[in-house]
C-alpha cells in the first residue's frame, strides 16, 4: 500500500534523498514553475555568464508548470490555473541548471532523461511527476504569488514563484538515487513486446479470409 507523504519545499538535499521513485507526495511551502525554453536558457546564461539569475531559484524547486495568468491593476499577478507542461522538452538544459543552482526538486510531466538523472543523483534532486489535466487540482493549492520575474515574456514562460498548501498529489518520477518509474515503464514495455507482436500475428494468421 503506497504511504501518502507530506513534504516542505523547498528541501535539503538530505531530504530529497530521502524519497524514493513512485514515493507518493503532497507538497507545501514554495515553487517556481515556467513552461518556456527562452526563461530557462535565461537562467542558464546568467550561470554561464556569472550574473544573477531573474530570480533567485537556488536549492529550490523549479517546476515546469505553466499557468493561465492575468496582470493585475497594482502591478501583481493573479494565476487563474497551472498545469504542468512536458519536460523533455529542457533536456537539454536541465542538467547544467541543476548543477548550478543545487537544484532540490524538479518536475512536470513526462520526465526527464539519464543526464537529468544523473545531475540529479550527483547534488541531491527528484523529479516530481504532475498530473497532466489536473488544473483545478493543482491551481487550487495556490496560497500566494510572491515573486514574477521576466515581465517581458508572455504569462506562462514567466518565472513565478508560488506559495502552495497540499499541492497534489504528485509522485517521485525519478529520485536521487537514479531510479526512473519512466525508465521502468520504458523496460517493461520493450520486454513485453515481442509477446505482444507475436500474439497479434497468430490471431492474424487465424483470422476467416475475407470471402473464405
């Protein structure tokens, strides 16, 4: 029976070695989430150029959620719904970000490749796999908007950072061991395969011709 666990973000690295992938969460405490390429390659140059990031996202959680948002006349922003966006997409990127920035807690949907895993596994990071479809679940967790960084892109690649209470629940895609519930998936479905194809020839080949 899977044992529903509630977490503070953002963690230690101690902490998140202390979960493990297919570890069932809900999550408190705060986020950053965007959904675009350009902000992250933003954060990523100011790690390669030596310059403060748009906002400060060390030992914190960056997910990739992006949001259904609205300007507010003070100067805010009020988020009328999240949902997370996949994160193959920032392959490519992530691992130097998390590196970097000591990263604690990533996530989104879809997961992330071996180089993620292994940046993860080397400074103490998992992968939080969100819902895909579950806005009204996630967006109801929004307790506060406390930082937005990147006012000049459009609302969902912003960098947002949110106070969420019971936010999920989301579970642990890949830990910082280097176990993946996504390369799992990924085995069991290769190994199963050739059965699979063999079954479906043989119910082919027993198929009435048509006209027979």
């Amino acid at each position: 029976m899977t044992t529903l666990r509630r977490i503070r973000l953002p963690m230690t690295p101690e902490e998140a070695r202390s979960l493990h992938a297919g570890d069932v969460v809900l999550l408190d405490g705060e986020i950053v989430i965007s959904a675009g390429l350009p902000t992250h390659q933003r954060l990523l140059d100011a790690a390669r150029e030596g310059r403060d990031p748009p906002m400060n996202i060390t030992g914190g959680a960056l997910l990739h959620l992006g949001s259904y948002s609205r300007d507010t006349a003070d100067g805010g922003l009020e988020v009328l719904y999240m949902n997370p966006t996949t994160s193959t997409r920032f392959n490519a990127l992530m691992p130097e970000l998390i590196r970097h920035y000591r990263l604690t807690a990533v996530g989104g949907k879809g997961g992330l490749d071996a180089g993620c895993a292994q940046a993860m596994r080397d400074v103490g990071c998992v992968y939080f796999s969100v819902l895909g479809g579950g806005a009204p679940l996630h967006t109801a967790a929004i307790r506060a908007v406390k930082e937005v960084a990147c006012h000049d892109l459009v609302a969902h690649y912003r960098l947002v950072r949110l106070g969420v209470e019971g936010m999920g629940p989301v579970t642990v895609g890949i830990d910082a061991h280097g176990n993946s519930v996504f390369a799992s998936l990924q085995d069991n479905a290769r190994a199963s395969l050739p059965g699979i194809m063999e079954q479906l020839a043989g119910e082919r080949a027993a198929a009435p011709k048509p006209g027979a």
